[in-house]
C-alpha cells in the first residue's frame, strides 16, 4: 500500500483503520488482534484513536489486543487524541486543553496502549478557551521525555492552524478532517486548501458520510447516489462505497480516509478503491451532484 510522508521518520499508510466505534464491535481481544492483523496483511499499519472513544475504552481494549502480539507495536503507528472531556459534575461535554490535562491524557494513552510512545497526538477540537503557550509546553515536554513523537490537530480552520503553528517551535504534520462527497464544507471554506499550502497531508473521517449517502432521502443523497452508481459501472467498482474513497484518493491533497469499520468486508473495499482511477469528468460529475448546481 502507498505510504504518505508526515515527516522523515514518519509515514502513514495510504488508508487508516478508525477505531472510534471498537467498543460496539462486541470483539474479544483474540478477535480484535485478529482485525488488527487483517488490516496489517492489507498494507493498513495506521490506527486512529481518541481518549474519549468508547466511553474511555477503546484505548484500553485496544491495547488489550496488542498484548497478545507486543511485538506488533513497531509494525503500526498509534494516532490518538484529547481535549475532550465530560466532567460529570455539569452533565455537559467541554474542551480542555491546558498542559495540566494534555499531559495526564498521555499518561492515560500510554497506559492504555501499553506502550511507551504515541506516534501523533492530536487536539481534539479547537478550544475557544485554548492557551496556545500551554500547549505549546505540553507538547514540548512530551516531545522530549519521547512520549510523543509528533503532534497535529483535528477539525481546525486556517485561523486555528495558524494561531497554534505560530506558538510551535516545530512543525505540525497533519490536521484530522470531515470530507465525504456529501459533506463538503472543508472542501469549500479553505481547509483542504490550507492543507496543500503547508504540504500537509489530511487525516479524513467519515468517509462515507456516517452511512448518510446509503440511507438518506434528501436530494442531495438521492442525486449522490445516481451519480456514484454510473461511475461504479464506468471504472468497474463492486460497490459505490469504493467510488467515495477513491473520489478522496485522487485529490491531490493526499487525503487519507479512515476507515472506520469492524467489518472485514468493509475494510476490504476501501483497499479496492485503491486501485481505481477517476477521471477529472467523473471527480466532477460527482462533486456537481453533491452541490446540485454545476461550478461556476
């Protein structure tokens, strides 16, 4: 599988496995080494994680599995993230990002893990209450006590990137984003833009919508999936789920989705669209449907 530069000494793998939704899988920890080497036979050595996954479990179950197999841990590269948390005192959810908890949130991660270093730790969400020279010390200290080897950020906007970047005496490598052909909102306001600016390749979740694109009877999905069948006959793709990835694939932002499915079958479509091409008729055929307008 093609590999994507973040920096010298580290690369990820073209599509990334999601772990957001382990805890529903129902897997033993037997089962889940299982998808973990499954993935791994597939060329995906990339797994992306947060804390608050799960409840604060996924982490855990995770590491549970690799357990089984230590010697898998340098064969893969762990993505995680905090800045989240639920305080139960308020019933509410809230964004922390202050050293205090980003370093405890690592803490927490490593132990999960079972493992001594994070390959990309990643804010969250951007915090309006965000000190950005906290941060800024968090991840200098976990930099050099090697806890964490690089650092990124999900769902921010140029403004966001550029006010952390600046605090930062090293480079981000990657900003974790929503693009689907339904959900274009990042496609449109400049974020992958920022990415191809900085050379940064994106982290894409949602993929495929949530399932929105499959399910949904507004007339953006209906139309969506009209167009996505006829480019499925075209280039001789098995499902229209492959379509949606490879529409990510040929961007040359070097998006990489993540695939974020227990099951074998799904994971084993994202890796076929690999070998799709889309032609720049067909990348816009698609992108028109979803706006449901042609481009100016």
């Amino acid at each position: 599988m093609e590999r994507i530069r973040l920096a010298d000494d580290l690369t990820f793998s073209r599509l990334i496995h999601g772990c957001c939704r382990l805890a529903d899988w129902g897997y033993s920890r037997e089962q889940l080494l299982g998808l973990i080497e499954f993935c791994l036979e597939r060329g995906i050595t990339t797994f992306d994680h947060a804390d608050i996954y799960g409840d604060y479990t996924c982490e855990s179950r995770f590491g549970e599995a690799l357990a089984l197999k230590p010697s898998l841990r340098g064969q893969i590269e762990i993505v995680t993230k905090c800045g989240i948390k639920r305080p139960p005192k308020y019933g509410m959810k809230l964004y922390d990002t202050s050293k205090t908890h980003i370093i405890a949130s690592v803490e927490q991660s490593l132990a999960n893990f079972r493992t001594d270093y994070i390959d990309v730790l990643l804010i969250h969400r951007p915090d309006p209450f965000m000190n950005p020279e906290e941060v800024a010390e968090a991840f200098c200290q976990l930099k050099q006590d090697g806890k964490v080897r690089y650092f990124g950020v999900s769902n921010f906007k140029r403004s966001q990137w550029e006010m952390l970047q600046s605090y930062l005496p090293f480079p981000l490598v990657t900003n974790q984003i929503e693009v689907s052909a339904y959900r274009l909102e990042n496609l449109e306001d400049g974020t992958v833009d920022l990415c191809l600016e900085k050379r940064v390749p994106p982290m894409v979740w949602s993929p495929l919508a949530g399932g929105a694109i499959f399910s949904a009877d507004d007339d953006r999905a209906v139309r969506l999936r009209g167009t996505l069948e006829q480019v499925r006959g075209e280039v001789g793709a098995e499902t229209i789920d492959e379509v949606l990835y490879a529409w990510l694939l040929v961007h040359p932002a070097r998006m990489m989705p993540i695939v974020g499915s227990g099951k074998q079958e799904r994971i084993e479509r994202a890796v076929r669209a690999l070998s799709l091409s889309l032609s720049r008729e067909q990348w816009f055929a698609i992108l028109q449907s979803s706006m449901g307008h042609d481009v100016p």
